[in-house]
C-alpha cells in the first residue's frame, strides 16, 4: 500500500459501499472509532458522478481507503449455479462491459489516490485448459497491467476456489501487483475448505483481509452457499483467524464487511463487530 496515513497492526476497518451521501457514511463509521476501510462501487453507480463528492468527503474526514472494490450489474449470489451463470468474468455475455467498468473503476480508485482495486472474477474452472478459465486468467492479466499504470495492486477475493487453485491461478496469472483479499467467511460459505488451513497456503499472497463470519452450507444441499452471521457469531473462528494472520506475517488492516437485510442493521452488526475484534486483539496483541 503506498501514499497512506501509517495503521496500526491489524487496525480495524470497514468495507462499505459507495451509494449513500459520503459524508455521512464516514461520520458513521467514525463515530465507531473506524479510519479506515475499502470502498465498493455498485455495478449501477455512475462513477463519473461520484468523483467528487468522495474525494473532497475523503479529504474532509482523513479517511484512509486501501482498496476500490468493484461489483458489476446483473451478479446474483442466490446459490452456486446462480453464481457459476452470472458473478464476475466467466459469464461470456457480461465478460465485455465487466472488463470495461473494472478498468474504469481503476481510474476511479486513482483520482481517489486509492492504491488498490478488487473485485471477484468468477468461479474460475479447474482445468487450465477450459476456455473459461483462459478468458478470465487473460482478463485479469489485462485490468492488472491496467491498475499497474496507476500503481496499483489488484486483489482477488477468496471464497468460489480452492486455496490450492486460486493458487495456481495466481502463479499463472503472473502479475507482481494480483493478489488476495482473504475472505474467511467466503471459504465457508462456498464449502471450499478451511480458512485457517487456506490461509496458511495463501499467506503470501495476501494484500487486505475481511472480518466476516459465517456457517457451512447445509450437507444435503450441495447447490446452496452458507449462511453469513454477525462476527463471532459463524464458523470462522475469529481468534484463531487472527493468530493466523500474524503467522503468515499480515500486518494489515481487517476491514469489516458485513451485508445485512437494511442499513440500521448493517451498522448495529459493523458495531458488534468492532467490540469483537477489540476484544480478540486485546488477547492476542498484548
């Protein structure tokens, strides 16, 4: 991360999304002690117009931003087939205008002096010769040497691939400035392996964190994705999780990210969550 006001180790943070008036989001997530997170832009957010109003609100507040995330119109996380048909760059139909949008959110993130872009690709194929997989591997090639004209990293979210295949992909996609932003929570609601296990082989890898929580998707459902919860509330393990983090060597900030049915519970759960963390850090740090 470059150009950022200095964090502390493992700092909490939140990652919130672009849409509501600025400076009341980061009013809100000041009042609960937060100077720092990831910002996400809607797939129907016209960015153009969203400059600048987040830049002089930035400005205002001293809030630091690390990453730009992206979400594209049209996804739809109801279950995996729904997943597999319409998240990020495997569906060809969408693969065009997601590109373009992922570019300009780049050029977002830069006029935001935000140092980082992120976004799911997809539920990338196992066979590297699929031609899914060769489409989103060249596509993540091009928004990577995009972002680095910017200098800025590009984070892949954890959660539709294994730890062991996500990966090879990254080795693959062979780009200095791709890595991960490690999502606990989306190991288990995908069913795709144990976070701690997971992260232990991606730790390298990693260039931001989301405290999320969540449970295993039903056994006798191999269709449906687990259930997210209020952290501390899920499978995760939050206290193992961050032992694990200062393991692999992350000293980087945890944004929180928590999707809830309507605003007020959103924010009542962020504010769970930053007593949990206080909590576990206190243990862990001292």
């Amino acid at each position: 991360m470059r150009n950022l006001t200095p964090l502390a180790n493992l700092e909490t943070g939140a990652m919130f999304w672009a849409g509501r008036d600025p400076d009341d989001t980061f009013a809100e997530l000041a009042a609960l002690g937060l100077r720092c997170g990831q910002l996400g832009f809607p797939g129907d957010l016209d960015l153009d117009a969203a400059v600048e109003p987040w830049r002089e609100a930035i400005r205002r507040s001293g809030f630091v931003l690390y990453t730009a995330i992206a979400s594209f119109h049209g996804e739809d996380y109801a279950d995996i087939p729904t997943v597999k048909d319409t998240v990020g760059f495997i569906p060809p139909r969408f693969r065009a205008e997601r590109v373009a949008r992922m570019l300009a959110v780049s050029d977002v993130a830069a006029k935001l002096a935000i140092p980082g872009i992120g976004m799911h690709v997809g539920m990338v194929p196992a066979d590297t010769t699929d031609p899914d997989y060769i489409a989103v591997r060249e596509i993540t090639r091009q928004i990577a040497d995009h972002a680095a004209t910017h200098g800025q990293t590009v984070s892949l979210e954890t959660g539709q691939e294994t730890a062991e295949h996500l990966l090879e992909f990254l080795i693959d996609v062979n780009r200095s400035n791709v890595g991960i932003n490690f999502d606990p929570a989306n190991m288990i609601l995908y069913g795709t392996g144990d976070p701690i296990e997971a992260l232990g082989i991606l730790g390298s890898r990693v260039l931001s964190v989301h405290a999320k929580d969540g449970d295993w998707p039903p056994a006798d459902q191999p269709d449906a994705l687990g259930t997210e919860r209020t952290l501390g509330k899920g499978s995760v393990g939050i206290e193992r999780f961050l032992r694990k983090l200062l393991q692999v060597g992350y000293k980087g900030p945890l944004a929180i990210e928590r999707e809830a049915p309507n605003h007020a519970e959103r924010m009542q759960d962020i504010a769970t969550a930053v007593r949990v963390l206080d909590e576990v850090k206190r243990v862990i740090l001292n």
